[in-house]
C-alpha cells in the first residue's frame, strides 16, 4: 500500500506542471527554461546593456542627429549596427516575457507567500522599472514611434499634480524641444536605469541564499542564438523621422513596453494611473491573499544537538542561526531556528548526523526536525506501514512531485515536504535492514525549496555532509526527478532500475 499522504492540485497549477513535464522531455529537466526565468530575464538584460553600449558608440544626443544616426547605424553597418540594434530590441522584449512568466509561475507555484513575501514584494516594483527603461529607449529614436511614445508620456505625466508647467508643452513643435532632452534621455537610459535595475535586483535577491542569476552555459548560448536568427529573419527598423507638426498615422506598437498608450487613447490618462495603481497593490498583497495556514516551524531538540552547522549551512532560506550553546552541553554552538523566515520544507532535518534510524531511541527524535513530521513519522512510514510483496523497491517522493497514487504492489512510495529530509543513512536502513531491494528517489524536477534536489545528489555522492557511506550498494539507488504529470515516465524508469536490479535483490520480487 502507498504510503503517500493526500494532497490537492488546483487546475491552473496541473496544467503549469504539464507545460513543464513536455519542455523538460524536449530539453532535459536541467536545462527546462522554465526552470531558469528569473536567471534568464537578467542574463536578457545583460545583451540588452552590452548591445546598447554598442549603439550609444555611433548615436547622437540632438533633435537633427539622432534619428539620422539610428538610421546609419541600422543600414551603412548592417552586419555589426544593424544585428545589434535588433539584437537590443528583441533581448529586450525577451526580458520582458521571462520576467512575466517568472511572476505567474511564482504565483501558481505559490512561491510568493510565507517568508518568501520580501521577494516577491521587492520584485513588484522592479516591473515599473522594466517598463519605464524600455520607454525611453523609444524615445532615443525620435521617429514618428518615439513622437508619440513622447508626447503620450507626457499628457500621462501630465495628469499628476506635481509639476508647475505641463511637460507637453514641450512637444508642442520642433522649436519647443530642449536641445538637451536626447542627452538627459541617453543619460537616464544608459546610467541611471541600469544602475536602478542593478541595485532592484540586488534587493529583490537579497533574502534569496545561493540565488541562481545565471542560467546554464547551453541556455545561454541556445537563446543567444536564437535572438541572433530572429534579428537576421525580423530586423527592427525605424519608422519616420519625428514631425511635430504632423499626428503619426500608422505605427508598429511594442506591445510589451508601449501597450499603456494605446490603452490611454482608448480611456483616459486618469483610467491608466488608476489601473497602474491598483495593479500595483494588489500585487504588493498576494502574499496575504487569501490568509494561508503556515505549517509549524522545524523545532532544534538540544539533547540530539551537536552544534555542526550543517542545517544552518544548507538551509535554503537562511533561517538557522549558529549561537553560543545554552544547555551546559560540552558543545561550542547551537541551532536556532527564526520562525519569520522557516517555511517547514524539512532539509535541515537531512542535513542533521543525529537523523539516522539506526539509533535505538525510542521515539525517534533529531537534532532538528518538524513538529508534525519528524523521524519518528519517518521511521513509521517505511516500517509499520504494511507492503505486499516481497523485497519491494521504495520510492521516495514529495509534495510537489510526480504522484505516487500510481506505485504497483511491488513499490512502497513516501512523500516527504522535500526530498532534500531524507537523510543518507534511511536510504542504508532501508536496504540493509528492511530488505528493499532498491531505492527511487524521484523528487520535483526544478526543486520547489531550491537547494532539496541539489542537496540530495551531493549527499549520495558523499560530495556533501552527512554522505551516504561507502558500504551502500550504488547500483541499488537511483535518482529521476519528474514533475507532476510525469507519472508514466516514473513507470518506465521503476521498470528499468527494477531490471538493473542486482538477481539476488529480484528473487524474492518473483
């Protein structure tokens, strides 16, 4: 019988799960985009920043010269400008779905509540600040696009009370433009927004341990390429040079940064503040919408305590502090868990010597461990819950992988809050002293708490403390990371990892 515990899907979230389980077939689960949004927005922005320093080289800061330059710059060096300037457009709209994606994933994954709060909050304005920095690269053009993403920004600006002369009178003909707005807009754009954005992303990573800002090597040059053929096949190209004494008539808005505009010309400057705004706070409250019941905090049981630091060192979140042992105990240091920042995900109870099912004590207890979900639970998971069959395989599982309602008579499955729990000596116990002829690991494929997956592999590989021992049997383990919806794929692998299966460890399955 399954030894998994019931859990709930909402339909949005299955059908997330199921875009990723076929992205992760076509690419690898390692290199799944998905898995890498946020990584990817910024390394979009690192071609963004480097392609625009390019263009700046060739661009003039003047009414006369900076619609010509752009246009030199776009069809006399076609091969270097020309790819360039596409290649900043398009990184620059890529920026701009990643980050999207990244928020709704967040948001379906439910990774935006509990302390993960201050990222998600931190990120809400980096949105703006994305949509303000890509406006004002349209402005540097000054085609009949710019002119209207010009002077629509300036009736938006406009309609706050907050400046003495209104901004559009400024665009009212060609005399009325300030010789040293092309300079004060490519200051803003290539200093002060980078330099915003820079510390945004600094602050919004600032509660996040072992971010992950990079994507992997082949992500990177796969998308580079692919922006690269997409500026060959779709070059950007101007429009007009700017004419105020004339109203622009056909344009090719940038729905990604310009669709504000169009918006306003449909309702009101008042209509689009209005919608910004609310926009903006109901995103600054999702973490608290609706209010969620938070699981008990992991507790530190001083008498199992030895002060090595490993739960501090693997804690995803930061939330285990190391200070000064307060029990007698001949030992320097302690665990000290901030409940503000614990999200219950179980790692540091893995990550804790004292977790070992060997030990006699009755109950069960570690050094670190949750409430309602300590080893004690553990250890009757795996032997007071019946198993037909003989020597069967156990799979382990968690709460945001692929289901374990599926596992056939022949296969035990628990399900951990994450497999980065499972202590190394478990995977010893349950093949030397329960008899399993083999061990699945087979956790969520882009780990839901992070570092649980990563943990997890450098423990079997005794690259990491607590390791697994050397007198494990390695052909008797196997780890797949799957996904919800991956079901099949986790039948295929039992089958095959059933088959490699030492004979002695079958013979009791036949």
């Amino acid at each position: 019988m399954n030894g998994a515990r019931p859990r709930s899907w909402l339909p949005p979230r299955r059908w997330l799960s199921s875009i990723e389980a076929l992205l992760s077939q076509g690419f690898g689960g390692r290199l799944n985009p998905m898995h890498y949004l946020g990584a990817l927005t910024i390394y979009f922005f690192w071609i963004a920043l480097v392609s625009g320093i390019y263009l700046f080289i060739f661009y003039r800061t003047n009414m006369e010269g900076a619609w010509a330059s752009v246009e030199a710059l776009t069809h006399n060096q076609w091969w270097a400008g020309g790819i360039m300037r596409s290649l900043h457009r398009y990184a620059s709209d890529a920026a701009v779905i990643t980050l999207l994606l990244h928020i709704g994933r967040e948001l379906l994954r439910g990774r935006h509540r509990g302390p993960r709060w201050f990222s998600w909050v931190t990120g809400v304005p980096l949105i703006w600040i994305v949509l303000v920095f890509g406006i004002t690269g349209y402005w540097m053009v000054w085609d009949e696009l710019a002119q209207y993403v010009a002077v629509s920004s300036a009736r938006l600006m406009d309609w706050l009370p907050i400046f003495t002369d209104p901004m559009s009178r400024n665009f009212v003909s060609e005399e009325s433009v300030s010789p040293r707005l092309f300079t004060l807009i490519a200051f803003i754009h290539l200093v002060g927004l980078p330099i915003v954005v820079v510390l945004a992303i600094w602050f919004h990573l600032l509660r996040v341990r072992l971010p992950r800002i990079n994507p992997p090597r082949p992500l990177m040059i796969g998308s580079l390429l692919a922006l690269v053929v997409l500026s060959l096949v779709l070059p950007a190209h101007s429009h007009p040079p700017a004419n105020l004494d004339a109203v622009p008539q056909l344009l090719a808005i940038d729905w990604f940064y310009l669709a504000i505009f169009p918006l306003m010309s449909v309702t009101s400057e008042g209509v689009v503040w209005l919608l910004g705004t609310a926009l903006t706070g109901l995103l600054l409250v999702m973490p608290w919408l609706p209010p969620a019941r938070r699981a008990e905090v992991a507790r530190v049981h001083l008498p199992d305590c030895t002060g090595c630091g490993f739960c501090a060192e693997d804690c995803p979140y930061g939330a285990i502090d190391m200070v000064p042992r307060s029990d007698g105990r001949n030992f320097e240091l302690e665990a000290k868990v901030n409940a503000d920042l614990c999200v219950a995900c179980g790692i540091c109870t893995g990550s804790c010597p004292s977790s070992s099912l060997f030990r006699a004590r009755r109950p069960l207890t570690s050094g670190i461990e949750l409430p309602d979900f300590g080893m004690e639970t553990l250890r009757g998971m795996l032997v007071d819950d019946p198993v037909s069959g003989r020597s069967p395989i156990l799979v382990v599982g968690c709460d945001h992988g692929v289901a374990l309602e599926m596992l056939g008579p022949e296969q035990h499955g628990i399900r951990l809050p994450c497999v980065g729990m499972l202590p190394p000596s478990t995977i010893d116990f349950a093949l030397r002293k329960l008899e399993y002829s083999g061990v699945l690991i087979s956790g969520c494929d882009d780990c839901h708490h992070r570092l649980g997956d990563c943990w997890t592999e450098q423990r079997i590989a005794r690259q990491r403390q607590p390791d697994l021992r050397r007198r494990v049997p390695r052909e008797r383990i196997h780890v797949r990371w799957l996904k919800r919806g991956q079901e099949p794929m986790l039948e295929n692998t039992l089958r095959e990892f059933a088959s490699r299966l030492p004979q002695d460890q079958q013979e009791g399955e036949s």
